[in-house]
C-alpha cells in the first residue's frame, strides 16, 4: 500500500511485521528453540519467549493464545503511517468493504474500454482525440488488459482476506479503493488515446501461441505484469508462513518466530520485495496499455513514491521494533525494492 495493495498503494500494500512486547519480574525456563536457518536475525535481550505461553495452560486456551489479536502491542510505527503496524485485531468490516469494492472495479475498466464506453464521447469534447470504436472490439490485446485487471483485483483481495495480518478500516479500504482505480483508470485512458495507445502498433506473431499476433509492448508488458504479481503474492506468502511457524513445548504450540525479521525466500535477496514485485507489474501493466515510455514513467513514478515514503516510514516502524537486528538485517541485505536495481 502498502508495505499489497499502496498505493496499497504505495505503502499500503505491506502485510506488515512485528509482534508484541513481555515482561515479568521472574526468569523465563531456559528452551532451546529453533530459528530459521541461514537466519541474519540476532535474538534481541529484551525479546524472550512470551512467558505466558510457556507456563502451564488450559489446552482448550491455545488457540486464543496463538491468535494474531493475542500478540498486539502499543504500536511502533510512525505517526505519519496511516497502516495500524503492530496492531492485529481483525475488522470484518474493513476488509469486507475493500474486497467487495477492489471486485466491483474490474467491471469498470472493462466499460472504459468497451466500444460503448462513455470515454470515447467525452473526451473528444475535452478537445482529446480517441482511437476508433472499432478497436475496441474483443482482440487479443484487449483481452490480456482485461485479465491484467482481473487478477491483480483478485490478487489484492486474498491479500485482505488472508495475509495481511493489521486490520483494514472502512476509511483505509475506500482510500486504497479508490487510489487502485485512478491508477487502473490511467491505464484505460492511455490505451484510448492515439498518441499512446498499443491498439495502433503493429503486431508480432507468437508461434508459441498459433495465430496469436500482439505488439512487442504487449507481450513484454504481460510477462512483466505476469513476474511482478507472482513476486508480490509468493514473498508475502512466505512472510506469513514464517511468522505462522510454530514448535510444541510442553504440550503447548508457540510461534517461533514472532519477534524475528523474516530472512527467508525472496526476502533474502532484498528488504522489500513484495514493494518490488508491485511496481514491477504496475510497470508491465502500463507498458501493455500505454507502450514504453509512458509505461516506464508510471513504473519509475511507483517506485520513486515506494522508495521516497513508504519504504522510508516502514523503515522507522522496523528500527523502532527490532533496534540492532534490523541493522543487521539491512548489513545483510543490501538490496531495497529490486535485487541488483535498487
């Protein structure tokens, strides 16, 4: 966001990490424990197994005790973060209300660029000319725009409905709503446009794919748009494996790994990759519909506000919870967004 989904966008896009403060006046038992292997993250002092967790419980209690609302502490994050880091207390509401919304919006993208769209009138009164109607009819590019829009809606809601680990509020979801729309409506508004629209380049055929013929922006867009989603699903995927990882000590089921900076998967190989993955199929997506420099434009303006707010706010959030481990972490893994761009 935010980090999907930001937009979402920018920084609203990240699950977020952390977990929450313990104390006690008594010395914890001694367990040995695993953590992640080629792990960077250094055990801090001040972060021991949660005491109560480790002393003798009702086993119908576990489950309560493993809930994400259990671990919420104070909130770390800065003032200026509109995402509740630190905080996981569900809100049915919010999340309902983004994933409804974020399944609507494909429907409209899909008017805009219809032979009837509304556009096509409009806009030549504005004094901006438009492609013909007629390619606008089903054709392999339009399709592939479409089905652009169609999974990174459906990618975003299994985002909100089963990674994001802080609530999503009504405000936040109409907010990140309706930047993800303004950012889709571009697109749409780029393909209508003579001077920037793909429907007019001339096509390659791709004998991979029978008769199918697309232009190069098109079939390099896709494969962008087709990387750059799978990175964002699988490595916030692997954050929340690593955070759900659990051991058995005394009967009892314990998160192993709350309190620690994931270092596993794609997350070793840069800080934020899930940040990177977004503006790489933000980036494949505006190529598609809009060719390369305006495609490239939107993609550099994406990660100039993720590098320039976002990465910069959760970063505060990070030194705040995990002090010298996220140093280290950061020594390690010297990549931000990008391995070997940035």
């Amino acid at each position: 966001m935010d980090d999907t989904v930001s937009i979402y966008e920018t920084a609203i896009m990240d699950g977020g990490g952390g977990d929450s403060d313990y104390s006690s006046s008594s010395e914890p038992e001694q367990i040995d424990h695993p953590t992640p292997s080629n792990s960077f993250y250094t055990p801090l002092p001040s972060q021991p197994l949660p005491l109560e967790l480790l002393s003798t419980t009702n086993p119908e209690e576990e489950e309560e005790k493993l809930s994400p609302s259990s671990l919420t502490g104070p909130s770390l994050a800065s003032p200026r973060d509109m995402i509740p880091r630190g905080t996981y207390t569900p809100n049915p509401s919010g999340t309902l209300t983004f994933i409804g919304l974020r399944a609507i919006e494909p429907l409209l993208q899909s008017y805009l660029l219809s032979p009837g769209s509304p556009l096509l009138n409009l806009l030549p009164k504005l004094g901006i000319s438009v492609i013909p109607p007629s390619l606008l009819e089903p054709s392999p590019t339009g399709e592939i725009l479409s089905w652009m829009g169609r999974l990174s809606r459906l990618k975003q809601a299994y985002w909100a409905g089963f990674i994001a680990r802080e609530p999503i509020t009504p405000k936040m979801a109409l907010l990140i709503s309706a930047l993800e729309t303004a950012a889709n409506t571009i697109n749409s508004l780029l393909y209508l446009i003579p001077r920037t629209s793909t429907a007019l380049l001339p096509n390659i055929s791709l004998p991979l794919f029978g008769d199918v013929e697309l232009p190069l922006p098109v079939l390099v867009g896709s494969i962008m748009f087709a990387l750059g989603l799978a990175v964002e699903t699988i490595s916030e995927r692997q954050r929340s494996f690593f955070k759900e990882e659990t051991i058995t000590v005394n009967g009892k089921k314990i998160r192993v790994n709350e309190g620690k900076i994931c270092d596993k998967g794609l997350w070793s190989l840069c800080r934020h990759p899930n940040y990177g993955g977004y503006v790489l199929w933000r980036t494949g997506y505006g190529i598609a519909a809009g060719g390369w420099l305006v495609g490239l434009g939107l993609g550099l303006a994406y990660a100039g506000q993720f590098a320039g707010k976002s990465v910069g706010l959760l970063d505060e959030y990070m030194n705040n919870r995990y002090g010298g481990a996220w140093t280290q972490h950061k020594q390690r893994v010297g990549w931000v967004l990008i391995p070997g761009i940035y």
